[in-house]
DNA sequence: GTGAAAGCGCTAACAA
DNA sequence: TTGTTAGCGCTTTCAC
C-alpha cells in the first residue's frame, strides 16, 4: 500500500470507512469505540484510536444527528446581544453546554417579532434539542412554534404548562426592594423608576415589584416617576430627561437595567446634576461595565451564572431523560442589591419630611 | 383520509415523503420545489406549497446537507464576546448571513489556545463551508487544523499564501495618525501609549503605527510611556497607574482599544485626575459604549459593519465560487478619529516647548 | 465481541 | 416535466 500524499488526503476528509479499512475492522466497531460502547475489545480499540489519530478523523456531525435523532444542539435567543447582558449570559450558557458535549445556535431577536420567528424556524430547521427562550417577556410568538414541534423549551419567568417547557423565576423583588429600603435609609422620599418597554413581561415585574417596594415601605408612589423607556443608552438619557420636566423631580431613581442607568449618568451631566450628590442612580443587572461608570454604578445583581446554568440544565433533563417524573420543571435565580458610588443621601436643600 | 389529532401529529414531524404523498407527486418533486428549481410546473408547484404549508413541513438540514455536502453554515471566532466590540461584530455578521441564507455558530476564545483548537474542531465536526477567525493575532494554533482539512478562512490582518485563505488588512495607521495629529494640534508633545498584549499581532501594529505617528510628526518616543495592558477595563486602570509611577508623565494617552480608554477614565479619577482637563485620552474601536462615558470617548472608528461585511464577502466567494480566478482575496477596512470630549489641549502648567 | 446490512431525510443522476 | 433510485456518513439492530 503507497501512502497518498498529503496535498490528496486533504481533498476529502477521513470518513468511518476509511478508519475501519485502515484499522482492519468493520465500520461497526469504528462507530462502537468512539461511542464508547464497551462491547469493544481493548486490542480493537487502540487499533482504532490509533488509525483515528493517525487520519486526524473525526464523525460528521450532521450523519451522527441524521440516524441517531439527537443533534447535541441547544438554541439560545437573546433579547438584543448588543446590550452586555446577554453577551455575558451567552458566554456562560456555551462554556457549560460545551463542558456537556453541546454546542449552542445564538439568535438576537432584537425585539422583531418576525426576526423571532425565523430564529426559531432556523433552529428548529438545525433540529435542535432545546431552545433557551430568553428575551424576558416577548415569547408569545414563538411559543406556539415550538410547543407545536415538541421541543423542549425554558423560559425566563414565564410558565407554560407544558410538560416540555421548564420555567426559571426570576425573583427581582428582593433586589428592589433592598435597594428601595437603601434609598429610603439615605433619606430619599422622592423615588422615581424608569421603567423597561412594556412589550417586555420582565419589564412590567420589575416595575410592580418597585411600587410594591414603595408600598411597603409607606414611601408614596407617584405615576409621573415612573417613565417607561427601553432598556438602551438612549432611552436612558431620554427618561431622565421626561423627569427633568416634572415640577417635583425625584431624590433619586431606580432603573430597570444598568443601560438606562448609565444613560441617565449622562443626561445628569447634561444637565449638571451630580451623581450622587444630586441624584442618586441605581440599576439593574450589574453588567461587567457597572464596576467601571463613573461613579461606580450601584446595581441589584442578576447573575448570569446562575440564569445560564439554571437554562441548561433545564434543557439537558429535557433533552436527556424527558420522561423522568421527578425532573425539575422551576428554577429560581435571585437578585441583591450591589452597593457602589451612585447612591447617597438626598440634597440638603431637601426636606426629608416631604 | 381523516386527519390524525394534533396531539397526534406532534409526535413525529412531517418529512419530504408526508409531504409528497398529501400533494401526491414525487419526493423529487418536492425536492425541486424547495430548492426553487425551474423544472416543476406551476401545477404542482402550486400543490406542493400547499402540502408544505399544511404540515408546516421544513426540510432537516442535517439530511441536506449529508447529501448535498453544502451546511450553509459559517463560523465565526472572536476573542472574548465580552468586550462590546465582538458582539456588535457579531450581530452585523449574523444579519449579513441569515440574509443570504447562511447560518452562524459563534465561539469565543478568550484567548486561550486550547480553547480556540476545541472550537475549531466543533466547526469542523458541524462541517461549516468557512470560518472567520476575528481573533486579531492568535490565529497559529488554529491555521494548521483549518487549513489541513482545506477550509476557507477569513482573517483579520494576517496574510496567508494560501487558496483557500482571505484577509482584511486593517488600516489603523490612518485613524492612529489623525489620532496623533489631532493631540499635536491641541499643543500635547508627549504622548503616551496603552498597548494591548503582545500576544495579538493586531495589538502590535497598532503600537508601531502610533510609534510611527509619532515620528513623522517629529514628536518624541517615550519607551517609558509605552505600557502594555490586555485590552479589558481592569487592565486599564492598571496601565494608567503604571504612568503614575513616572517621574515625568504624558498630557495625553491613546489607547489600543476603548475599554483600556475606560479603564483609564476610571484611574484617572481615582487620583483625582481630570479627563481631559488633566489628561486627554483616546480610545480605538468605538463601542457603543464610547458615546455614552463620561465624558464622551474620543476615539478612533473601527466599523464593526464594514468588518463583518468584508468577513462574509470573503466567505460566500470562497464557498460558493471557490474556483473564480478573479475571486477577491483582500478587503480593506479603514479607521477614523471620531472627535468627543475626552481630549482638550495639556494644562497650562505643562511648558509645550517642553 | 464482531460484522453485515438496514435505514435516518434528503439531493442529484438517470430514466421515462 | 416527472419519477425512480442510489447514496451522503453514520448508528443500530440483528445475526454470527
């Protein structure tokens, strides 16, 4: 046997027969010793492994899914993979689904509806295992989708009852309401929220979970502080300023995520307020950059961990052991306040007893 | 025929021969259909579309592409999503793609070469038509995998005499020297520089075209003001704090990307430094982010749409007209100072004429 | 333990 | 124009 050279073994990669020829066995226990069925002879395996190394082979994914019906793929769908949120989740989601043997399909929906729906299709096209739903709020259309395909799916609270779906409650009311109790401890009376698009379930918790804050705490809770905006940069600069036309402007606001708050850092600045001093910001998330704002971003954490790994391993009982009656069908990811520079008593000139 | 329930329906999804036998023709027909070819009449073109609408039947894509040996899918590898810059490039890259009928898997390498070999090996596995290496720098360990198993690439300005490899040259002397000629202008003399790591050929260019900048406006090369840092906000600040520990310091730095401008930002007022009343900073990139610090980033533009754009065009020729003589194998994207507000002339207490 | 052979769902060559 | 059929590379019975 003349060894081809190597310019014409690239023309086309190794595949299961090749090895099997070179190894002198049948496909059968080529496919057997990389499955790691142990129905294999060791003298037969290291033959194989060893061809296998030797042809740098490695199975065609797309064969493998074909007769096995399982493709090893979960998809991700993010709200918007521009703000660092998602980013950071998506890292977290693909280092364990990788550490698994599992490889990850992202779509952004960036809040398209229709973009939503090709994600989807696209996925499902790709014969996905499961689908981590997480655009907090904005499934409706795509839940049909999948619940019509029998794929697995986790959402971000957000239950369905479905035996193939798995929920993760985001328990935001504890962060919001440590950090409205901090607030209120400084001195602030004069709360305000700027609010996420109400398009977004999550979005319209948090706010609830603010007022219920207030409430609690016999803060008085005034409609006119409370701003929806979209959860960007921009909408950030554009909420503070709808407060700056108020005739009784809040003490001190809390976002709904960390991009608003750090777009009402610059509308301050705009406007010459200092932060803190002036106004006292909080967000929520606490992205990578929250550390690094000026001043520092006081934040309520949400971690992205603990949301990544409560989503795969949603999807992987699904996916592994679908029948289990036992599985765990709710996971539970909590939220705490992250004190940093932004927050501090409320001006002298205000009087604290309204 | 009656039809089976939906509950029914759900357990096994509609594939070509379902679909050929509720329109009544052939699987080849459907095929043809699907793929658009010209041979079908409108006849039955008209019942297939029908059927297929009816099942809401799609093709599986794994069965596709075994047979066709086309994935439609591309890969593309960043450096680490966490940095704004790589998302934003991302989500240009996928629109491009899922535009023209491609699909993406991304991966992140965090600059780890082990990493960056297991990912190469999953796109492999998934059998993607190309990859798009946006490593800036790292991309040894990777070249001999995708190159053995005769993949196009497309890289980030790294030359590669190979037929199946494009490259993006980057153009940072042009932005760099309007960077530098700008700070000139406002009367700074010396001028530092915040590297990125010397592991990243990109991160070295961009030094010696500010090295060369410097020259050919005449202005002094301080090896002392040369501070290599790792690209993030942590590494920064630490840069910045490694200046502070000279006896004479620069009015000025620029950076090798924004978050080490940010970073800066952040040790600046640490120590009381204003920016850019004390210290004028400059960054490279401009994330979304530059426009919202405070104050707003001065910075030199990287398009991260021209980028993905060049990335994808590289590809789609490589994959679908891998053969064209006249197939263009380098594409230029080019840099350009975005002037904001974290540049202002040295302070008066700084003698220009040193 | 091991191998032969039957498909997984689709495309493409070939016939009709 | 339409249909028939041979695989794509692999896993998985089923015999041996």
């Amino acid at each position: 046997m003349v060894r081809k050279p190597t310019r014409k073994a690239a023309a086309k990669p190794p595949d299961i027969r090749t090895v099997a020829a070179s190894a002198k066995v049948s496909i059968a226990t080529v496919s057997r010793t990389i499955n790691g069925s142990p129905l294999v002879s060791d003298k037969l395996k290291k033959r194989v492994w060893q061809a296998i190394r030797q042809l740098n082979y490695f199975p065609n994914t797309h064969a493998r899914t074909l007769v096995s019906g399982r493709s090893r793929l979960f998809g991700i769908i993010v709200e918007n993979i521009t703000n660092p949120f998602f980013p950071e989740l998506i890292q977290s989601f693909e280092e364990i689904a990788v550490a698994h043997g599992y490889e990850i399909l992202v779509s952004s929906s960036n809040s398209d509806p229709n973009v939503l729906t090709t994600c989807v299709r696209r996925m499902l096209e790709r014969k996905v295992e499961g689908v981590a739903v997480m655009t907090f709020g904005e499934e409706e259309t795509v839940l049909d989708q999948l619940m019509n395909r029998d794929v697995p799916i986790v959402l971000a609270e957000f239950s369905l009852d479905d035996p193939k779906a798995s929920t993760i409650l985001l328990d935001y009311a504890t962060g919001i309401y440590e950090a409205v109790q901090y607030l209120a401890k400084l001195g602030h009376t004069k709360i305000g929220f700027l609010a996420g698009p109400h398009t977004l379930h999550s979005a319209i918790t948090r706010e609830n979970d603010f007022k219920a804050a207030l409430r609690s705490l016999g803060l008085p809770i005034q409609k006119k502080w409370i701003i929806e905006c979209d959860h960007t940069l921009k909408g950030g600069v554009a909420g503070f300023n709808k407060l700056r036309t108020l005739d009784v402007q809040p003490t001190a606001v809390v976002c709904s995520n960390d991009m608003t708050a750090i777009g009402v850092f610059r509308g301050a600045h705009n406007e010459g307020l200092r932060v803190p001093q002036d106004l006292s910001v909080i967000g929520l998330d606490d992205i990578d950059f929250a550390e690094f704002t000026l001043p520092p971003l006081t934040t309520i954490r949400l971690s992205r961990t603990d949301l990544a790994r409560a989503a795969f391993e949603a999807l992987r009982q699904q996916a592994e052991d679908p029948h289990n009656p036992k599985m765990q069908r709710e996971f539970l990811v909590s939220t705490s306040l992250v004190v940093r520079g932004s927050t501090a008593a409320p001006p002298a000139s205000e009087n604290p007893k309204n």
